[in-house]
C-alpha cells in the first residue's frame, strides 16, 4: 500500500498523509485510507483493493471556481496510477463530493497479484 500512497502523492499542492494540528498550509490534500481488503482466488493468485479518500481542502476565498479545476485535473490523473515499479494500476468507482467547503474524491484501485508458493516437501512415513 506505500508503493500506492507515493503513487497519489505525487502533484503540486503540499500533500498531508496524517492529520495536522497546527501550521496547515492551503491549499492542500489528504490522503486517507478509507477501506482494504484481500481475498485469496485459486492457487497463488489474490485480489486486492484498495479505497482512498483524497481531501482536498482549499484556500478561503473563491473556493468553488478552484473546486472545479481541482475536479478536473483529479478525474485526468486518476484513469490509472503508475507504481515505482513501473505497475499500472486502473481506478474503479472514481467520484466527488463537497462537505463542509471540502471536496472529497473518492477513488478504489482493484488488482490481482501472485504470491510465492510455500516449498512443501513430502516426508516419508
């Protein structure tokens, strides 16, 4: 899941990845987990999710006009997330709302993996 955070956290606006108690410079986003899950398929394969609550919290005045440029330019970056290792994963259930003068996009990232077999040797009995 860091490969992801540092994947997102990627732009021009300061991003936070915890909450700040004091100094908060606007504007600027949050990263939030909101939801994980990983389910084991057939044999070494899993499937993975991952769902983010991405806050971005603007600057005092104009704030709507801004609201709708930050939209934008949110639903053009998040078609799919580039991993450092050069992965690209796709986004699922992409959506905004506002609450409180602060816009909330919502973005899931599904994916299936392969994981190491255990070595099982046989013993005789």
């Amino acid at each position: 899941m860091i490969d992801l955070i540092d994947s997102i956290s990627k732009g021009e606006y300061t991003i936070y990845l915890e909450n700040v108690e004091q100094g908060l410079k606007t504007p600027c986003f949050f990263i939030h987990p909101v939801y994980g899950s990983d389910k084991n398929l057939i044999s070494n394969r899993k499937h993975r999710m991952h769902e983010f609550d991405i806050i971005f919290i603007p600057e005092d005045e104009g704030y709507m006009n801004t609201f709708a440029i930050v939209t934008d330019k949110l639903f053009d970056s998040f078609d799919s997330v580039e991993l450092e290792d050069g992965t690209i994963l796709p986004t699922f259930d992409r959506r905004i709302d506002v609450n409180d003068d602060v816009l909330h996009f919502r973005v899931t990232f599904r994916f299936d993996y392969l994981t190491k077999i255990p070595d099982q040797t046989m013993q005789d009995s």
